[in-house]
C-alpha cells in the first residue's frame, strides 16, 4: 500500500498523511490502526505527536510499539527539530 512506489506519488498529493493522522486520532483505541498509521507515517515529516500519542495508549502492544519506535526513529534520524518534538 503506502510503500508501493505507484502509491507514493499519491499518497503525499492527496493528503495521505493528513488522513492517517486523523485516521490514528479517531481509532486512538484500535490497536491495528495505530500500528499500521506509524508503518505509514514513519517516512513522512509528520505525525509525531500522533505516534507518541498510540505509545501511550497502548503501552502494552508490543507491534504498536515496535513500528512507533522504527517511525521515531526514522523520523528523527539527522532532524534536529524533529529530535527535540520527540523528546517533549
């Protein structure tokens, strides 16, 4: 889906990061969503108080955790600004 190189050039055009955000805020209780949101999200500039926000609502997932920490992270690689958002 949002990794398949036919997608991207229309993922990021028609807001796909806006509607994943707003997706993850709206389903903040669905595990599944908030695990495939950061999978999208981790190779765009944005959403990460959204990403830390499915963190701390399900602290106890182990897949939600692992893909907000591999969005993190690519997120923060080599982006001062995008560091210290993550670090509040």
């Amino acid at each position: 889906m949002y990794n398949d190189s036919r997608n991207k050039g229309t993922i990021v055009p028609e807001d796909g990061i806006v509607v994943t955000i707003n997706a993850m805020r709206r389903h903040a209780g669905n595990a599944e969503v908030q695990q495939l949101g950061c999978r999208a999200l981790a190779p765009s500039a944005g959403g990460i108080t959204t990403i830390l926000n499915a963190m701390r609502i399900h602290d106890d997932n182990d897949h939600v955790f692992e893909r907000a920490c591999r969005a993190l992270v690519k997120l923060a690689y080599c982006n001062h600004g995008n560091q210290v958002a993550i670090d509040q």
